[in-house]
C-alpha cells in the first residue's frame, strides 16, 4: 500500500511537469533566459504547486501520522551554510546548461527521449561521487548529511 | 526585458503546477513524506532496510507518466538542445549539486517554499540565481 500510493504520487507529478510544459528543457531555458525573449511560464507553476503545497503542509502539521499510518517526517535543518549554498549554486549551473532538473529528466527519460537517458546516467554518477566523497572522502567521518529533501 | 507572448503558457502553467501540488499532498500525507525527487533518487544509492521499495515506486510513477498521457492524448513537445558533452557535465552538477545542497526545484523550491522554510528558500534563490546566470553566459557572452 504504502508503496503504491508512493507509486501513484509520482505518476501525478509526472503528469503535472507534462501538463505543465515544464519535462521540456527547452521551456525551462525559456524562463531562465531572463535577457532573451523571457517565457515566466515556471513562474505560474510555481504559483499552481505552492498554493497547493501550502495547504497540504498546513494539513499536516495537524497530524503526527500519515492515512497509511506511518510519521509525517519534516526536515528539523534550518542552517543556511556553506554545503547548500555551495551544492544549490552548482545544481543551478547544472540546471542552465541543459535545462533539465531531476524530476523532468525523468519524465523525459519514460518519454523515450535517448538525450534524457545520457543526462540520468550523469545526474546518477554525479550523486554516486557524492556518496563516494561522504563516506571515504576528506570530512567524511562528520555528522552525516541530516536531510535531504 | 522582452516577453516571449508566442511561448508563455499560464494557464497550462498554473494546472501543471496544482496537479504537481496535489502529488506533493498525496506522498505527504499519506506517506508522510517530502516529494523531494533528488532526495528520493539519491536515497537509492544508501541503501537502508524497508527503505526502498517506496523510493522505486515514485521514480517508476515519473517515468511511467508520459506512458500514461499518451493513452488519452499526444505528448507535448520535449527538445533537449544540449549536446552530449554538455548533458553529461550538467548531469554530473546536477547530481553533485542537489546532494550537497540537500533538495532540487521539488523539494526546496516547491515542497520548501509551501512550508514556508528559509533554509529551502535560501537554497532556491541560489540555484535559480546560478541557473540565470548560467544560462546568460552560455547563450548572451559565450554566444551559443
């Protein structure tokens, strides 16, 4: 049950970066392109997930549990430093040049799209280098990573 | 700054965006979970008991999806311009980028600014902030 419902949460967010136009690079660049012709379309996206989102975390601070029975975990984080300026900085970089993030590389990756699957494989080895570095690199050994969202 | 009236989509933008907010509700209420995608994929690599079998299900929704809206209409458009070099460096920043900082665009940007997170916040300006900058080199100065 617990991963079906999983299952079907993602199948819906697929469905929203489709219906959304936001599993195509190209839409992305759009918005990202601020001194060319300027697409705000993610901005309105944005707008639809957040109202949405916002009801949904409003419901759940309400409840320790979730329908399935399992805890609500949030994460407890609220440091601004050096690791998630510095990471977020290089996801952006990565972001510009291709224009894809995580969840539409995905989508795009079940759409057939052969470039998509070039772009996982990198995204995959990149986060592997990062498990590599955590475990035997030089700070490994520190209070591990506490959330990820 | 000039809009582009021909591309801009809003309305398609703003329902894409709810049903995205409806799957964010649906994994975390009744999961109890964040939909943080780069999360939910990077937690694949450290493997830890009865913690995979949801972290799989959600990735196979998001590639199944396009199966799925397929069956009832055509598939929007998807144009990857980036050639394989570049997918391949992007993807590794990628991939390093949303581990250290701790989330991608679902996760900071959408489930963190729904719960109102500063820190979530702070990492959304910075990505968007390097994604503008990113991409006003590489099309404006570099000029491809």
């Amino acid at each position: 049950m617990y991963a079906l419902s999983s299952f079907i949460a993602g199948l819906i967010f697929g469905l929203g970066l489709l219906v959304s136009r936001m599993a195509n690079p190209a839409k992305v660049l759009g918005f990202l392109d601020l001194a060319g012709a300027w697409d705000p379309s993610l901005a309105f996206v944005m707008i639809g997930a957040v109202a949405i989102g916002a009801v949904a975390f409003a419901m759940a601070r309400r409840r320790a549990s979730g329908w399935l029975g399992t805890p609500i975990t949030l994460p407890a984080t609220r440091t601004i430093d050096g690791r998630l300026v510095g990471g977020s900085l290089l996801f952006g970089i990565g972001w510009g040049l291709a224009g894809f993030c995580p969840g539409p590389a995905l989508v795009a990756l079940g759409a057939g799209i052969g470039k998509a699957l070039v772009f996982v494989a990198a995204m995959l080895a990149g986060m592997l280098v990062f498990e590599l570095l955590e475990r035997f690199g030089p700070s490994s050994g520190r209070e591990e990573a506490r959330w990820h969202l | 700054m000039t809009i582009d009236w021909t591309a801009f989509t809003p309305w398609s933008g703003v329902i894409g965006g709810a049903i995205i907010g409806l799957a964010v509700a649906l994994l975390l209420l009744a999961n109890g979970r964040i939909a943080g995608i780069s999360g939910i994929v990077g937690g694949l690599l450290r493997p830890s008991t009865g913690d995979i079998a949801w972290r799989v299900a959600f990735v196979a929704g998001l590639v199944a999806a396009p199966v799925a809206y397929a069956i009832v209409a055509t598939l929007p458009p998807i144009n990857v311009e980036a050639s394989y070099p570049t997918l391949v460096l992007a993807g590794l920043l990628v991939g390093v980028g949303t581990r250290y900082g701790a989330g991608c665009t679902s996760g900071h940007a959408v489930c963190g600014i729904s719960r109102l997170s500063l820190r979530s916040i702070g990492a959304t300006l910075a990505f968007m902030a390097a994604g503008f900058l990113t991409v006003f080199v590489v099309s404006h100065l570099l000029g491809a």
